[in-house]
C-alpha cells in the first residue's frame, strides 16, 4: 500500500493490464472489402467503428481480436433516412456508422421517433456520444444499452449483410443475450430501422444509475395510443438491464389496452413489468432491488408519457 497524495489514504497499486495485445489493423474503403476482410479473418476479427465499447475491452484484453476492421471510411453507412415499409410502416432507416449525437440532434429523429432521441440523450456523456455509433451499441448488446431498448420497445429491424446477401433481423432474433448477437462472424451491421411514432401517440423514456452517464441499473421506454375517449388501443413498454436482453413487457402492454390509463392501470402495469424480470443480483444492485425498480420506473415512465401529451394537447 502507499499514501494517496490527494486524498491522505492508502490505495492498493493496481497490476491492471491497461494496454492491448497485439493485433493486426486493415482499413477498407468500401462495404465489399470490410466484407471480404471478415470472411478471410473470421472469429479472429473485430470491426472498429466508433470503439466507445471496444477498445476499453481491448485494453483490458477482455477482447484480443487477430486483426482490427476500421470501418470508419464507409461514408455509405452514415445517414438518417425517412422510409416507408410494408414490415414496419413508415419509420427510420439509420445507417450503422451513425454517431449517436448525431442521431440524437437530428430534426428528422426528433420528428419522427422522438423517443430515440429522448434516449440517446442519456447515453453515457456527450463526448462518448460524439464517437460511438449506433450500429456499435446494437452490435454491443448491453442489456442496458439505450438504443436496444428503444429498438425491441419499438420492434424495430437491423438489416445484416454477408456473403449469402442480406437479411433482416427482428430485435428478438438479433439481440439474443449479454453482449452476444445473431449476427455471424462473416456479417456486417448495415443499418436499424426504427418505427415512428404516430402523430399524436404519448411516448417516454426514464433509467436510474448511481451516477450520471454510468450504465443504467434499469431502464423503460414506453409508447401509448389513444382512442378520442381516453381508452389506450396501442401500448408499447421496453425494458432494459433486467435480463439478458431488453424485452417487453407484454403483459403490462396487454392489461392496458382497451381501458383508459389511470392510476390503477399504471400500477397494474408497473407490477406487471416488475414479473417479467429475469435479473440476477450484482455489485450494482440486488434481484430484488432491480425489479422493484423496474415497477417504479414503468409507471413513472407511462405518467410521463400521459403528462407529455397534455402538454402537447
């Protein structure tokens, strides 16, 4: 041990490898070289975009890929674009290489899915927001990741491509468990395609952590339609960091369909939510601790929805 000149306590010197093992870079310059790169290096590669989650991993050889892919030189995967589909509706298609910030301050996003852009906004800190992507975060796969929480709350499509072609993912299928995906070693992540939400619609987003910009402890996004007479007909609520992967709450979406949402039907929901957790306990926070938050967070998260759109109305 030794003193801490800052603090006048002892701290214990870390022997944490802070550096990664060696590792071959390619960077190509178009969609069909990155793709003949992952076929010929395979599980031994790694695509670089924007390297928020990455690197640190790399640094603390938590990840020792053979051979680093940078793809930060395909310009054809950055763009926001308003699209209409026979599988989603209208909606947002967004290219892999985005950066989060960019979605995030973009009139198109905030007109057409405000509740991404609401959760883009508490994605770590600026600075992280100004690199990462947000093909990355998906390809990523924390339970907690605020994207993957709007794309499954939204069931919303990633559209993967390899050597067979390509092929679309819904959330369910693409974000399988903790930071593991359905995209193959030989695959690319093209672009996620986000559902809009229809003028009118009441939509939120809140998450808990200990601190600003550290991973949530729990997070709801949550999306209602309703009827001239008050009756929900639409309910849409994700969650995320309560199990291995985002997922919704179905059954608090069924309990309030058909009825209009008072402070009953957001306590019913919220204890619904609270039983389709498939958490465990860890240094953050108990099982018990995170399922009751998740109850909490679902009803504020459907009073803010309703708050929203009186302020709206």
């Amino acid at each position: 041990m030794q003193p801490n000149p800052l603090f006048g306590c002892s701290i214990r010197r870390s022997t944490a490898i802070v550096k990664p093992a060696a590792f071959a870079y390619e960077a190509p310059e178009t969609v069909e070289e990155a793709l003949a790169l992952l076929k010929r290096y395979g599980e031994g590669a790694k695509v670089l975009a924007g390297g928020q989650s990455l690197v640190p991993m790399m640094n603390f050889r938590l990840a020792q890929p053979e051979v680093l892919i940078d793809i930060n030189g395909l310009a054809e995967l950055d763009y926001i674009r308003l699209q209409d589909g026979p599988e989603a509706g209208r909606g947002l298609a967004i290219g892999a290489l985005t950066r989060q910030r960019t979605a995030e301050l973009s009139p198109r996003v905030g007109e057409h899915c405000p509740l991404l852009a609401e959760a883009l906004g508490h994605v770590a800190h600026a600075a992280i927001r100004n690199r990462g992507t947000v093909g990355g975060s998906l390809v990523h796969a924390d339970p907690s990741a605020e994207i993957a929480t709007v794309l499954t709350t939204l069931n919303g499509r990633v559209t993967l491509r390899g050597p067979a072609g390509e092929r679309t993912l819904a959330p369910g299928d693409f974000l399988l468990g903790y930071l593991t995906t359905g995209l193959a070693p030989d695959e690319l992540l093209m672009e996620a395609r986000f559902p809009a939400i229809r003028p009118g619609a009441r939509w939120g987003f809140l998450e808990f952590s200990r601190r600003q910009g550290d991973f949530a402890i729990a997070a709801v996004a949550a999306v209602l339609e309703l009827d001239s007479g008050g009756a929900c007909t639409v309910a849409r609520i994700g969650l995320g960091g309560v199990a291995p992967a985002p997922l919704r709450a179905l059954a608090a979406e069924r309990a309030l369909v058909g009825r209009r949402i008072d402070g009953d039907a957001i306590d019913e929901a919220g204890r619904l939510a609270q039983e389709v957790c498939d958490t465990e306990g860890d240094y953050h926070a108990s099982e018990e601790y995170k399922r009751n938050l998740a109850g909490v967070l679902t009803r504020r998260c459907l009073a803010q929805a309703l708050e929203r759109g009186r302020e709206a109305a």
